[in-house]
C-alpha cells in the first residue's frame, strides 16, 4: 500500500469483530515500527502494555471504568464497541528518561528541571510512536482507535497492570479487524469537515495563507 493511501485510509474505528484475534507476530511488527519513531535525545522514554487476553483485555475496561452508575445502567455505545476491540496497547510516557539523558555530560542540564522543556516530549514522543502504530496497522489491514484514560484513573490502571506511578498514560490504542456487521459508527464530529490546507498553513508570517 502506498504511503499516502495509509494516511488517508486511516480513520478512528470504535467496533471490531470480537471472533478474530489479531496475530502475535502482526503485534511485534507493529510495535517494531513503533520504536522507530523520533524522540528527544534519542532518549525512547516510551512503555507498551500489550493487552491481548479476555482476562488482561477485561482488567483494563475495569479498571479505567468510572464508578458504577448502578444496575440499570448499560455501557454507551462506545463502551460496547470499544469492548469488542481483541487487543489493546497502553502507550506510556517516561519523563525520566528525557531528565536523565539531558543530564549527561553532552547535553549538561544536570538540574533536571521539567522546565526547561518548551513542552512535554515525552508526551509527544509517545504520541508519535503512537501514530506509527496506527498507520502500520492500515498497513496490515487492521482498524484502530486511539483514545485516553480518565486523569482520576489513571493510577488505578497503571497499578493494576504492575507499572510505576511515575509513568503516564498518554493513550491507548485498540486494534482489531473491523466489526462485520457495519456495527461501527462514525463520528458526527466529521460533519465538521477537515479543515483544507490554505487555512492551516501560512507563507511566512501567520494570516498569509499557503497557496496551493
């Protein structure tokens, strides 16, 4: 598949057929491309959980659930569908990991102050890596939803699944092969329409539109 055809073809995919597994080795060459992605000092302060079984795929919708509403409410219609999803991958940031490597001798903030940084990167470093998966998993012929965890559970979901609480949960992606029924949804927010090239980028100053 051509390289443009993969971005285009990419969308946010919220149901999957539950009854087909997506291989182990079509996961490791996902997560190989991951890797590949640019981070800040070569610094990789990414972490990914694979989430492949009922039991560890049920632990996380368990643990990143709000309280219970009660019995007689059901799960939204994206719950429902996010939950057939067969394999989730939790994308985590390590700030660390960039304050270390800025305190070596060829970088010398040996400060380690996070204030430094004109923004997050490990965050945006993650999100990239992020970004590879979903455009590999186009490839491969797989849907994927990228979406978050609450703020307030976040530490429930990074305990349960054995992580250190100084990690952070930048995303989780879902992938899987697309629901056969047409069960998925589209989002109405498309209705917005994208937003076309000559108003997103400017020639030289900001308000000078790029003319195509």
């Amino acid at each position: 598949m051509e390289f443009r055809d993969v971005v285009r073809g990419r969308r946010m995919v919220r149901a999957y057929d539950r009854d087909r597994a997506v291989p182990a080795q079509t996961l490791t060459e996902l997560l190989d491309l991951a890797v590949r992605a640019p981070s800040a000092g070569f610094s990789q302060g990414w972490e990914f959980v694979v989430l492949r079984t009922p039991a560890d795929l049920g632990r996380f919708w368990a643990a990143s659930a709000e309280p219970d509403p009660g019995p007689d409410q059901e799960p939204d219609r994206w719950l429902r569908g996010m939950q057939t999803a067969p394999a989730l991958v939790l994308c985590l940031s390590d700030a660390d990991r960039y304050l270390d490597r800025y305190a070596e001798p060829d970088k010398g903030w040996t400060d380690r102050d996070p204030a430094r940084w004109p923004v997050p990167y490990w965050d945006v470093d993650t999100g990239m890596a992020g970004l590879l998966i979903l455009l590999a998993a186009v490839d491969a012929g797989l849907a994927g939803c990228f979406f978050g965890v609450p703020p307030q559970r976040q530490a429930a979901v990074l305990a349960e699944f054995g992580a250190p609480s100084t990690l952070r949960i930048v995303g989780v992606i879902s992938l899987g092969y697309p629901a056969p029924d047409g069960s998925d949804r589209r989002s109405p927010s498309l209705r917005r329409g994208r937003r076309p090239v000559t108003e997103v980028a400017h020639d030289g100053d900001y308000g000078t539109a790029w003319l195509t």
